[in-house]
C-alpha cells in the first residue's frame, strides 16, 4: 500500500470515528433526544438482543425468500423480454423507448395498485420488486446483445460457426459486461424496493420491523434493525463488485 | 429483416424506417389500452380493476373537483422541485471539492460510494420522527436520494478533467468561478447531464416514498383511503396524476439539458 492509499483510508477511517464520537458524545451530554437518537451503547444492547431473538430470523427469512423470488422473476422475465427484443433492429426501434419511457416514472408510485391486487402479504411485495428490476435487467440485456460487434458476428459465421458456437462464444462474451451490470442494478433496486414495500405495507420482514419500531417509538431496536440493513448492503456491495471484476475478467479472456 | 436494412438505406428509406417504427409503437399502446379497456369492462372484479375510460372518468368525478387531492398533488410537486434544486445545488458544490484534487477524490469519494449503497428507505422513519409529516420530511428525503447521483456524477466527470488545463488557466490568471465555467464544467458536462437525469429520478422515488410511507396526510392518505375502500377507478387517476407530474419533470429536466448543453457547445474552446 503507498502512502497515499494509507492517509486515504486514514481519513476514511477518521470521518468515520468523527462521525461516531459526534454520536457519543452528543447522546452522553444529553443534547439530544433519545427518541431520535439513542446512546450507540442502548442500540448494541438492542441489536445484540435482537440477533437472539427467533422474531429477528423468522423476519430475516421472509426478506431474503422474497427478495430472492422477486430477482428470480425480474431476472426470467428482464433477459428473456430483453434477449428476444435484442434480435430485431426494428423491435427494438420500437419498444426501446417503451420500456425506458415506463421505467422514467417511479415504479413506486403503482405500489398501491400491487397492495390491492396482491394484498398486503408477501406476493404484492415480490409482484413491486420484479417490476422493478424488470426494467434495468431488460434494458441492460438490450443493450448487451443488440451492440455485439456485428464483424465478430460475420466473422464467426463465415468461419462456420454453427448458432449455438457463435452465441456461446462469441455473443455471450461480448454482451456479459453490461448484461452484468444490469444484473446488479436490478438485484440492488429489487433489494430495496422489497424492503420498502415491507416498510410501507406489510405483516412481516425486516422493513415492517423498522417501520413497527418506528411506530413503538422504540428507537433503539428500531437503530439496531436499520444497522442491520446497512450492514448487510454494504457487504452485498463489496460481494458483487468483486464477483463482477472477476467474471468479467474472465470474458475478456474469452476474447483474446 | 434484410430487406428492410436495404429499404432503409437512403433518405427516403430511412424516414419511412421511421414513420413505421413511430406506428408501430403507437399501436401497441392502443392495442394496451384497448385490451385494458375489454377486460376491464368485461372480466375483472370492479373492486380491483376498473377499465381505462373509467379511470379518466373518475379523473374528472373525483380527483380534480376535490381540493384536498389537487393541492396534496400540488403539494408533492412543489416538494419535488424544492428537493431537486436542493439536490443540484449541494451536489455540484460538495461534488466539485471532493473531486478538485485526486487525493480528496482517493480519500473521501469511496464514502460518497458506501452513503449511495445502503438502501435509504430504512431511514424513513427517523425522517418523519424528525421532520415530521409535512412537506419539510418529504423534501429531506428527496434532497438525501438525489444528492448522491449528483455528487458521484460531478467527481466522475472531475476525474477527466485534464490538471494542466486547470493549472494554465490558473496561472493565467482566470478567477476560480470562470476556471468552473470555462474548464472545469466543459469537460464534465456529460458525466454530469447523466447526473441531473438520474438526481431527478432518485428525487422522485425519495419524495413518492416519504408521501406514500405518511398515510395520514397528503398522496398517502387518498392512495390508502382508495385501496382501503375498492375503489380502484380514483387510485389509478391519483396513481396516473402522479406519473403525469413525474413525466413533467423529466421533461423538464432534459429542456435544461439541452440548453446547459447549447451553453457548452457555445463555450469558446480554450
């Protein structure tokens, strides 16, 4: 490490412990209410009570399923819309723009819409993160196949490569990057929008935790379960910036 | 297909290229609406889907004769564009002195990065509790979802900026607001036209989601009394007012893209 990525991460490491003194020390003289923040030692206390708790994996659990089955769906529907929409210079003319114009509006906005359609269960939660992440997957998707160099393409076709080798080889490669990126983009929203479909309207998950605690007025728990959040997207992010340097390292070996 | 590649070739052939493409697009949504309209009148529960022309009905029934509705819209499009000026404003600013030197950038860019990854809606609780139900929650709330794509925008756009231009027309005597003017913005205006886009879509989720969360006043409080009740016809006019202002506000936002960018363009060069 050279010595200007260490004072970097100094510095990095110093706003950070600014930031929790100011936390400390603000909580300890009392100058501000325990009800929009409490003492960092009162939120250990509530957190290391919650991970104990089954309340707190049973919640965890009803996240994670439908997150997972929300990006399931967006994953499905966004490269299978965006692969068959990618075959045509025409088709994609056409609906391009359709799909970017509706992804403009906030898909927020139809939450209610999904609340009454798919009750305030786990379905309209799962029914709001697909569409949303439906949007970047297919777009990206789009984008990745339809600006495959076309020379490649011929090239691969005139040496006589059957379909199924020039799509192996030579468009997946070329499309991976940004198909990954869209990949990401949509695991993030769908990620997000599950928890505050689950803050704004639901029985169960993490987000209706926060928004319960909220309600409760018990700041504490409800600074552990948003530490919790932070925590875990942090890790996420670092998990899929590294996995995305990987792989698409590795396409670019399957180009040379 | 091949066909068409060579019909398009030309002129001629690329303007009706165009003009069935711009049919093409029409009809589907017709066909949408159309579709909508004959299962909405025909199949669907009345209590969850009612068919396009009586949602434009209940536009005018319902949403615009009430004033409670319209000045709630109002209420949440003025939120929109103070938390969007806010946005802009102290993005570019805290955006130009992160990204004015590459040490400012190594050390304190990755924070701005951490700050953009961790999904906000968690926080919207401490917002309301500090706020309160107001406009001034949803505001704050916009504000901390639309500075972040400025600020990263501007400080990716910094890193191009070549130093030596930067060092020349300092020692050429330039003032620091003609060095933003004249080098600096020049060379970041793309990566920040991105920016300006996006801060406007992260704006808009921030401030739909604080409306939505505070269902005891505002937007909220009509989407949930209208849900709460089967009344589906006035949610989707609320629903579609809404989309209409969001729309409005995109529109907006690339006007003043392509008069910064006339701006940019008509910046003499060097």
């Amino acid at each position: 490490m050279s010595r200007t990525t260490l004072s970097a991460h100094l510095i990095q490491f110093g706003v950070i412990a600014i930031l929790g003194g100011a936390w400390y020390w603000s909580t300890a003289t009392g100058s501000v209410s325990k009800l929009f923040l409490p003492e960092p030692a009162a939120v250990w206390l509530a957190f290391s009570h919650l991970i104990t708790t089954g309340q707190f994996w049973s919640a965890v659990k009803v996240t994670l399923t439908t997150i997972a089955q929300a990006y399931a769906i967006a994953l499905l529907a966004g490269i299978g819309v965006g692969y068959l929409v990618s075959r045509s210079r025409f088709l994609i003319d056409v609906l391009e723009p359709i799909i970017a114009g509706l992804f403009a509006i906030p898909i927020t906005l139809f939450f209610p819409m999904f609340i009454l359609f798919f009750g305030i269960g786990t379905g309209s939660k799962i029914a709001y993160g697909a569409s949303y992440a439906f949007f970047p997957i297919a777009l990206n998707t789009i984008a990745a196949f339809a600006n495959a160099e076309t020379h490649f393409l011929r090239a691969a076709r005139s040496m006589g490569a059957s379909q199924w080798d020039t799509f192996r080889h030579v468009l997946i490669p070329s499309a991976l990057p940004v198909l990954l990126n869209g990949m990401r983009i949509g695991f993030f929203i769908s990620f997000a929008s599950v928890l505050g479909g689950e803050t704004l309207s639901s029985v169960a998950g993490v987000g209706r935790n926060i928004a319960l605690a909220a309600e409760l007025m018990e700041s504490a728990r409800m600074y552990a379960w948003i530490a919790f959040v932070v925590l875990t997207a942090v890790m996420l992010n670092l998990l899929a910036g590294g996995l995305e340097t990987r792989v698409s390292r590795g396409g670019d070996g399957a180009w040379r | 297909m091949a066909m068409t590649v060579r019909l398009s070739e030309g002129r001629d052939g690329r303007l009706l290229y165009a003009s069935r493409v711009r049919w093409a697009r029409g009809i589907i949504i017709l066909a949408v609406v159309v579709a909508l309209e004959i299962y909405g009148r025909l199949f669907a529960d009345p209590a969850f889907l009612q068919p396009p022309s009586e949602v434009l009905r209940a536009w005018f029934v319902t949403v615009l004769p009430d004033g409670r509705i319209t000045s709630a819209l109002g209420m949440a499009a003025f939120e929109i564009a103070c938390a969007y000026a806010l946005s802009v404003t102290f993005g570019a600013a805290i955006g130009l002195a992160i990204g004015s030197t590459a040490f400012s950038r190594l050390a304190l860019f990755p924070l701005i990065l951490l700050l953009y990854a961790i999904p906000q809606i968690s926080f919207i609780p401490l917002f309301v509790l500090m706020f309160g139900l107001g406009a001034a929650s949803k505001i704050a709330f916009g504000f901390t979802h639309g500075v972040l794509p400025v600020i990263v925008a501007v400080v990716g756009g910094m890193k191009n900026v070549p130093a030596l231009y930067v060092r020349g027309a300092r020692s050429m005597g330039l003032s620091k607001l003609a060095i933003i003017r004249h080098v600096i913005f020049p060379n970041i205006a793309p990566s920040f036209f991105v920016g300006l886009r996006l801060a406007m879509t992260m704006t808009l989720l921030g401030v739909i989601l604080a409306e939505l969360y505070v269902s005891t006043a505002g937007i909220g409080f009509f989407t949930r009394m209208f849900a709460d009740n089967y009344n589906p016809a006035p949610l989707f006019a609320l629903i579609g007012s809404l989309a209409a202002i969001a729309l409005l506000f995109n529109g907006c936002v690339r006007i003043l893209e392509r008069q910064l960018s006339r701006m940019h363009s008509g910046a003499p060069a060097g």
